[in-house]
C-alpha cells in the first residue's frame, strides 16, 4: 500500500531507471537548455512517442530514442550509452507557449526508454509535447490531456479496444480512429483510449496454420527452439518461438511499436493500460505458462514480461492519488531475482506460495482507479496476476472427451471447490458413465482476482460517486454458451464458449454481482475484450438462477487485428456437419453467413433452423432465450473497437467493425463495414438495467434484419 508523501515519491520515482518528473510552469520559446554536441541524424525515437493514465493536473509521457544505423550496418553512437535528450510541453502545437522544458537520460539499463510524469498542469487541458536528441526530434509532435477535476459535470467521450496481432492483420482501425478524431468537432473528440491488453502478442508466428501471416516478425533474440509443426498446436506457424529472457519481449513491444497506425494513436491520444494473456504468456494465471498440456512454471518470464511492460507502457502507478479514500494498491517495477521452479502451494486466495513465484508477480502491480470528473469513475483490473488454475486441466479435458464445449455443470462444481455443494464437494465427478476423482475437492474456491484485489475492487465501486462506474475487464463476463441439452436425444449438456474468462470462474463473478446488487450500487458498465468480436448485454446476478436478475451491462470490443472469433468457429466446424450447420449458412455463391452469431444468442435450434430453412425469421421463432443468459449481441467476424460516450442520463456504444485487416489501408484507414450503436438509460442501484438497440450504419450483423439508422 502506498504511503509515500510528494517528496518520497520523487525520490523513489525517478531512482527507477528512465523515470523522471517534472512540474510545469510557464517558460519562454527560446530554449533554455542547450542541445548536445551531436550532428544531425544521429539519433531517431523509432517507436514514436505516447502519454498515459491522464490526471487532472498531470500526466505521464514516453518515448524511447536510439543511434541510427546506416544502411551498411554503421552505428552513428555507441548503443550501449547513455543518450542525453530533453522533452518539451506547450500548451499550443507551435510551442510557443511552452510550460516544461527539462533535461533527461536515457540509458541503457530501461533499453533507451523514458518515462517522464508531468505535473502542475491545468486540469481537462489539451497539451503537446516532443522530446529531442542532439538536434533530432521525435517523428511526430504528441498530443495528449488532462483529466477535469472530480467536480465538473460534463459528457466524458473514450474508445476502448484491445487484442493487435502484428501477424494476423493491419491496423487500420487505429489509423480510421485517428482520421475521423482529427475531423470531429472539438466537443465530439476522443479525451482517451483504454486499452484492455494483448498489446503484443508474445510468442511469434501466432497466426493458424491454413493461413498466411500478414506480416511477419523476425527471429527473437533469445527466443525458444523454431517451431516445426507437428499437429498438436495448430495456431502456431512453422517457425514460431516463444519468447523466454527480458530481451525477447523488448524485442516485441520494439517491433509493435514501429507500425505507424499504432504510432499515430498513441500520439494523438492518451492511454489507459491493462494487460491480459499475451503480455506475458498465452491463458497464463499468475507466474505460469499454458502453451503444452497443462503448462510450466515461468517465474523468469513474468518478471520479464512484467518488467518489458513497465519500460514501454506510461502508466502512473506508485503513488497513485487515493480513490474517495480507498487508498492505491498501484507500484512501479520492483527489483527482483527469481528462478523457475515449482510454484507450491495455494492459500486461502489460490496464490501458490513459491517465494519465486510471489516475487514475479508482486514486482508490478497495475490495478488502479480513475476519477474522470463528476461523470466517471474508471475500475482498472488485472485478471491475469492472482487468479487460480484453470479447471482444465488436461485430466479433466480427458474425462470429458467427446464434450464438444466444456460442460456448464462441470466447470461451475470444479470452479467451486471445496465450498461445492454447501461445502461437501463430491468425491467424484461423473460424465457420460465415467467417472473422475474430483481434482479440487479439497481447494479453495476459485477466483479471477485474487483476495486482495476483490476486496479493493468492492471498496472502489462502494465509494465510487461519480454518475457512471466504469469497469476495465480484460475478459468478458456476459455468458457465452451452447445450449446442447436444448435438442432431445442427443444427450449434451450445455456447455461453455470458453473457459479463459470469467466463464472459467462463475463463483466470483456471481458474488460480484450479487454485491453490486445488494449494495445498490447502479450505473456499472463492464468493458471488456479478449474474445475478438463485439459483443453486449446485461449480467445477471446468476445465470442459472430460476429467474434472471441483473447487475449491470457489459460491452466487449473485438480485437483491433487478431482473427475473428468467427474464423476460429468455422475452421473448427469444419470436419463436424451437424456442428458446422449451427457455425454458418453457405450461400450459393460460396459466401458464409456467421450463423454462430445466432446460435450462441439465440439457442441451438434457431441457429440449425435458421441454416436448414435459410431464415433468420423462422430461426428467431425457436429462440431461447435462457441459451446464453443475458447476452443480446454477438457480431463474431469483426475487427475494430468500441466508442463510449457517457452523459447525465444515458451511456451509448458505438461497436465499430471495420471488416477485413489482410490488407495495409494505407493513410486513410481501414472503411467502416458496420457501426452497432447501443444506449444503456442510467438506472438507480438495485434496479434492473436495460440495454436498447442495435440501431446501424451500415450493413446490419447477421441475423439481425432491421434497417439501418
């Protein structure tokens, strides 16, 4: 917990390597700080330059510099020394109305980057900085801007987006956002973007066998052995490494970071950063890998991950403001030596109490709380760093063979553990006459937080004021299933699209929901990504109750490049003609219709009887709507992000598809295929939200039949 006054702050904030603060005060144009002795075109910013985690009266900026290399491979500096530069903030793009101009170095212990906290700004205030070298400048001119205070009542307008696969696609919807920002109205501009993880992708070649890589990354530095396919990892491309030393993830964020949509976003606007899987290692739970089987310990490459993260991410974390007195749990980067190795024992929480595994994860702690003037208070969380094993494991994934989803019933009596059954866990399970000795009989319930960020989490939403609750959630919450038990005779139980969600875990988001209910406490809006698709709904206090009762509502925004959720359905559905049916119709033209959208919505039958009579109007007259409790929208074959505009009375959604991203879209951005708007009417705590809409523009999401707006 942090308990650092301003003074202990700076000491500890700029002891960390490339980390400085600064405090703004009006200064004149002409420079006062005298430009080193190095000539033109010795040294380039190659990743750009980027804000974050925007205050009311200051603001975190970065970029990272290095010596130019000729074409004959000639280094114009030594690279391994320390690079002298300074940064400047006006309040005007000429900058001539400087307020900051401060020396910094750069070395090469945080690989060249800087992170530079500003403050002494005025509050919802739009700033401009730049950072030189010698008498090189950053490639574009950074525009960011403050928060307004708590008090000020005004509509508040982000995107959020998630999930860029450098290999599987462009991103052209970061240069579409850039381009339509720059044309709106100044009242109509986005004031930030939050980023719900899968900044990079971490292990290389991560693009399905049967497809052709976009792009392609080069050989990691250090990474693990190329990979030669062999039938077991199908998303892997030949060749493919992971990555495994501090190096190799470097390596990444360097490579993400030199595409130059993602460049001008992060110029343009300021970040608000969470993290999910692929930061650090693909399904990961706390130090712990899942790429074979059920996966190894990797204490050396969270650290590594976690320590990549905090050099190319600006972030404000140690010494956080409190929020309305709760105070911050957030920290920089803390220095530690860890080994891999077995990771021990749970605790009450299900933390696995190797002392390496504890000081990977406790050597960067990110969630943290944002106060957005009087409309909104912003809830970031991670859901990678404390929560429990995942229950599928490759035991239980043996019992259930021949599951085509895993089944609702086993998930939720694993997820529970000993509290199972008014704490008298079944010794076995059973499926399909087998039978399993139950592996979490005597383990702790499950959890996607862990304790202590629960706790903190309910503390938040308990002493949030402002008139909306925004909750960063890196995985959806809205149920997502298959109703198999819908259809007699074949003998399936219903069963989860995914377990890497809160899905995985519905012990601990029922008691969310139940909290967020029975303290009345309204107007909280899940934001969420990882699936790759856009999605809506309302969450229910539990799922499987005989009556459905609501908390709040979530909107999930596809990923920003990574394959759809769709491709991943219908190359699965592929080899199973009953399946398939509910997955797509095949038009006579050899289109696909994404009739997965109907099936997870709707029900099984609707979505086989939509593919068999080639209706959605007949299909939508078998509807259940108990398949997938709450969720009311599913556009599964989507890139792009989501749109937020929250005002006094209403929040609305815009869900922006902007379709294919095989192809670079060049400096006008990627077309927008369909725009899905939604509108959530504020309600008061304890009541039931509603969500109205889809209204488009734009081509409607299958099945949907109504006209555009």
């Amino acid at each position: 917990m942090s308990k650092f006054d301003r003074r202990d702050f700076l000491k500890a904030f700029v002891a960390t390597a490339g980390c400085f603060a600064v405090s703004a005060s009006p200064l004149p144009f002409v420079s006062r700080l005298s430009r080193a002795e190095a000539a033109p075109g010795t040294y380039h910013f190659p990743q750009g330059l980027a804000s974050g985690d925007p205050q009311p009266e200051a603001v975190m900026l970065w970029t990272r510099v290095e010596p130019v290399v000729d074409g004959n491979g000639a280094v114009s500096a030594d690279a391994a020394a320390v690079i002298d530069l300074y940064v400047q903030v006006a309040e005007d793009e000429a900058f001539s109305r400087m307020v900051t101009e401060r020396a910094l170095r750069a070395g090469p212990d945080s690989d060249h980057t800087i992170r530079v906290l500003v403050r002494g700004l005025k509050p919802d205030t739009i700033y401009y900085y730049r950072f030189f070298a010698g008498s090189d400048a950053t490639p574009m001119i950074g525009r960011t801007r403050t928060a307004p205070r708590p008090g000020d009542a005004r509509p508040v307008r982000f995107v959020f987006l998630c999930c860029q696969n450098y290999e599987q696609g462009y991103y052209g919807a970061f240069r579409r956002l850039v381009n339509d920002d720059m044309a709106a109205k100044p009242e109509d501009q986005i004031e930030f973007v939050l980023h719900l993880g899968d900044f990079i992708y971490e292990h290389t070649g991560d693009v399905p066998e049967v497809e052709k890589p976009a792009r392609i990354i080069g050989p990691l530095p250090n990474g693990s052995k190329p990979w030669e396919p062999d039938g077991k990892k199908t998303n892997w491309q030949r060749g493919g490494q992971a990555p495994e030393t501090l190096a190799d993830y470097r390596f990444l964020y360097k490579t993400y970071l030199m595409d130059p949509d993602l460049q001008a976003a992060r110029a343009r606007f300021p970040f608000i950063h969470t993290w999910d899987d692929h930061e650090f290692t693909n399904d990961c739970w706390q130090a712990h890998d899942t790429y074979f089987g059920d996966g190894e310990p990797a204490q050396v490459r969270k650290l590594a991950a976690n320590r990549s993260w905090f050099e190319y991410i600006p972030a404000f974390l140690s010494d956080a403001p409190a929020f309305n007195g709760v105070a911050s749990q957030a920290h920089d980067l803390k220095p530690a030596k860890v080994e891999t190795g077995p990771m021990g024992e749970p605790d009450e929480n299900f933390l696995l109490q190797d002392r390496n595994n504890l000081d990977a994860i406790n050597s960067l702690t990110i969630y943290r709380a944002f106060r957005w003037g009087a409309m909104l208070d912003l809830v970031i969380t991670d859901l990678r760093s404390y929560r429990s094993p995942p229950v599928l494991t490759e035991e239980v994934k043996a019992f259930i063979k021949g599951a085509p989803l895993p089944p609702v019933r086993i998930v939720k009596l694993l997820d529970e553990g000993r509290s199972a059954q008014n704490g008298n866990p079944p010794a076995t399970l059973e499926y399909k006459g087998r039978q399993l000795p139950n592996p979490r009989r005597a383990s702790p319930p499950g959890t996607h937080m862990g304790g202590p960020q629960k706790t903190w989490f309910k503390s938040v939403m308990t002493a949030s004021k402002a008139r909306w609750r925004i909750w960063a959630n890196s995985v959806p919450a809205l149920a997502m299933r298959i109703d198999f038990a819908s259809l007699p005779f074949v003998g399936l139980e219903n069963g989860y699209v995914g377990a890497d969600s809160w899905q995985g875990h519905p012990g601990e988001l029922r008691e969310l929901m139940a909290f967020l209910k029975d303290r009345k406490i309204g107007n909280v809006v899940s934001c969420s990504g990882d699936y790759h698709a856009h999605i809506a709904g309302r969450l229910p206090v539990d799922p499987d109750g005989d009556t459905l009762s609501y908390s709040a509502v979530e909107f999930v925004t596809t990923g920003v490049s990574s394959g759809s959720m769709f491709s991943g359905a219908e190359q699965a559905s592929r080899s199973n003609a009953f399946f398939r049916r509910a997955v797509v119709i095949e038009e006579s033209d050899g289109s696909l219709r994404e009739n997965f959208n109907n099936t997870v919505v709707n029900g099984l039958r609707s979505g086989l009887i939509a593919n068999y009579t080639n209706s959605p109007k007949v299909g939508a007259m078998f509807r259940n709507e108990r398949a997938s409790p709450g969720l009311d929208y599913l556009d599964s074959n989507s890139h792009g992000y989501a749109v937020a505009t929250l005002a006094d009375d209403r929040m609305t959604v815009e869900l922006v598809n902007v379709g294919d991203v095989s192809k670079d879209a060049g400096p006008s951005g990627s077309p927008v295929l369909r725009r899905a708007r939604f509108t959530v009417k504020s309600w008061q705590g304890g009541a039931e939200p509603t969500l109205e809409g889809p209204e488009f523009d734009g081509e409607p999401a299958f099945p949907h039949l109504g006209s555009t707006a």
